[in-house]
C-alpha cells in the first residue's frame, strides 16, 4: 500500500515528536513530593527530638518538604507497622528505636513486622543513656537509700514509656540486681510519665537523660544515677549506677532511620549521605553531647543493618531478666498490641485486676473500706466475668490511658 504524501509527514512529524518528548514513564528525581517521617513517641522526648532534627536536615540538603508524624502506642508497633506496609519509595521514613527494631523481636510472640525483612536501614543516628529519677518528696538522695526505701514499700509503682521500652527495662534490671519488688505503669512515651514523677502520681522511673537534664537542673526531680558504664560528659556531677553499687549494671538505648523494605539503594544511599552529613557537622555532634545524646561516627546503611542483626541478641538477654514473669510480659503484650493502650503487666498487678476489675474473685487483702469505695467509683459495678466475657471486660475497664492503670495498683 502506497503512501499518500500528507500521511508520510504526518508520520515523520509523529516520530519525531517520539523522540523528542520524554518517556512518559520516566521516574521523577528524588524527592518529587513530600516526605513523612513516623516518630513512634509522642511530641517532645528524645525520639522526636531526633527525628525532627533529621527531617530538618533532609529539607535542607534535598529541598523537601519532611512532615514529621508522631503515632505513639503498642510499644512503637503502631508506627513501626505502618511504615512497613507503605510503599518502599522513599517518601515514608521512621525514626526507629532499640525498642523498634530490637527488643520488640523477642518481647511479642507475634509482631507486626519484621525488624530485619521488612525494612530498609538507613543510619544510626544516636546513642541514648538514660538515668534513674525519683520525685523530691521520696526520702532517697543516693542509689543505697532509694534501694532501703524501695525494700521498705514492697509494689513500688515506677513508670516507663511503654511495654518493653528500654526504660521499662532498665527499672526491670534494677529490680533484678537490687533486689527490690516494684511494679510497671507503661505510658505513651517517658516525658507523660516524667511529669507524672514531678507531679507526685507515681514516685519514680528510668527516663532518657536528655528528657530529664532540665527538670534535673531546675530541682523537680531528683536524679539517683545514670546508667551508662562511664559518667555523661552533659552531666558529670551524676555518678553512674555501677560505681554507686550495682556493679556492671549498664543500660543504653539508639535510634536510627529506616525505610520500608525495597526502597531504591539509591534512594537510601541518598538519605544517608544527608545523615552522614548532619552528624558530621561540629555544631550538632556538640549540641547532641550538651543533651546527653551520643552522635555515632561512619554508619552506613550496611553497617546499621549489620547491628540490628546484633542488637536484636543482645536485648534478647535483657528481656529476659524477669524470667519469673515473661509469660506474664509477653501474653500482656500481645493482649494489647494492637489497641495502642497501656496494660499493667507485672503479675501481682495483673492478679489484682482480675480481682477488683473482672470480678474473678474477691481481694485477698481488704485494703479498707475507703480504697475499696474508690475503687468501685471508679471502675463501676462490672457484672461477673463468664464464659468469653473476660476479655471484653478487661478492655472495657482497662483499656485506657496510663493514669487509668495506675489506679489499679492504688486501688486495686
């Protein structure tokens, strides 16, 4: 078939507009659009200290608009599950923690993720320690009192930032080393349970030591110890939990940003050059060391996987400090891992709550007729629990916020 001249040109024209115009599915330079960073903490601890200060730094060195997302709950499950199912394209981050992609692996027996196959490591960013504070009206300006204290007031109450949080942990080692009987109130983060120390709520706990370093300066807590092998050059004055007298005992937590599994290498490889670039920064390694944050040096995307794969042993050890009472630990966790709410799992609190808020059976100590009214006008009158009501019991009495929990162990 011959081909009249205006379908010729009009061919020609078409091919050369072929070559002229671009793929239409060329991929767009990075970053083409906004980029979310999940904190799995509230607003205002050093988990979102950092991870605004990355988002910072990529807006800076990659001209993008970083919306940093704070989604608190289930022990950073919550924010690290989402994350893991986004797409692996580079525009959702996660300012990720030892309790992220570390102790999580062996605190839930089923865990939403999966630390090592589901993401995308990207860098460290900092070494955190943490310190034990107490609230000024507890009678303890040294480690060796607060031991002779916590001995003479069995069930302590101590708060954390979460079910399995290094600060969770850290009062579970301190149990352990110093032989004393305390009980866990998990909160959504360590600052909410910081000003419930300085409010007199609960009367002590094991906090980040950049969170606390303010409060610590201006008196409205008093600082026991901190927990690092070596004193804190951001506060030399406060003497290590080791050399007061619980020999070896050392606790430091770390953040790092991942992505989620799949993102480009050259995507990562660009996301930590800018990590890199930050902390090498003379300004910033000196603004982390003034808060009592740790800046590692050379982590590369390689590297920071390499210690995942480590750490996630090495907080394997630490969980199972509390051998006595890890079913009781892992079965709570799993019980509320997916509602994002803190859950009394020492197994003393526990029994009480079956006791006083599921009807299970009656006290076995009357704590007098004033807590045990208390006690009622705040839970309410539940029916028995039966048959496939427990649960649902459970959740409707208890499944609320830290404050909440901590009247179980008031109160029953």
């Amino acid at each position: 078939m011959r081909l009249t001249r205006r379908q010729a040109i009009a061919g020609c024209g078409g091919g050369l507009a072929a070559l002229i115009a671009p793929p239409a599915f060329a991929q767009a330079a990075y970053p083409s659009r906004n980029i979310k960073m999940i904190v799995p903490y509230p607003a205002g601890g050093t988990t979102d200290f950092l991870g605004r200060l990355v988002a910072e730094q990529i807006k800076a060195g990659l001209g993008a608009t970083v919306i940093v997302e704070n989604k608190p709950g289930a022990g950073t499950t919550l924010g690290a599950e989402q994350v893991a199912r986004a797409e692996g394209d580079g525009y959702t981050l996660l300012m990720a923690t030892s309790t992220t992609l570390a102790i999580n692996k062996t605190l839930y027996k089923k865990l939403p993720y999966d630390p090592v196959k589901d993401f995308a490591p990207i860098a460290l960013v900092a070494a955190v320690p943490f310190a034990l504070i107490a609230n000024p009206e507890v009678p303890a300006k040294t480690l060796s009192d607060f031991i002779a204290y916590a001995k003479s007031k069995p069930g302590l109450a101590y708060g954390s930032a979460g079910n399995g949080s290094p600060q969770h942990l850290g009062a579970e080692m301190l149990k352990a080393a110093a032989g004393i009987d305390i009980r866990h109130v998990p909160y959504r983060g360590s600052v909410p349970a910081m000003l419930d120390v300085i409010a007199g709520h609960i009367p002590f706990m094991v906090v980040d030591l950049q969170a606390a370093l303010q409060q610590i300066r201006e008196g409205k807590i008093t600082v026991l110890g901190v927990t690092t092998s070596r004193r804190v050059g951001a506060a030399p004055d406060i003497p290590t939990l080791s050399e007061s007298g619980l020999a070896g005992y050392e606790l430091v937590a770390w953040q790092g940003v991942v992505a989620p599994a799949g993102t480009p290498r050259a995507i990562v490889d660009n996301l930590a050059a800018q990590i890199a670039k930050l902390l090498a920064d003379p300004a910033t390694r000196n603004k982390l060391t003034a808060i009592a944050i740790e800046p590692p040096t050379g982590s590369t995307p390689d590297s920071f996987a390499d210690y995942i794969k480590s750490e996630v042993d090495r907080w394997a050890a630490v969980v199972r400090i509390r051998a006595s009472s890890r079913n009781d630990l892992l079965q709570c966790a799993d019980r509320w891992r997916g509602t994002g709410r803190a859950y009394p799992c020492d197994r003393s609190g526990l029994a009480r709550h079956r006791r006083y808020c599921c009807g299970d059976a009656r006290p076995r100590r009357t704590a007098g007729a004033e807590m045990q009214s208390r006690g009622r006008a705040h839970h309410g009158n539940l029916p028995a629990a039966g048959p496939g009501r427990e649960g649902t019991q459970r959740r409707v009495a208890c499944g609320l916020s830290a404050r909440h929990q901590l009247s179980h162990l008031l109160y029953g």
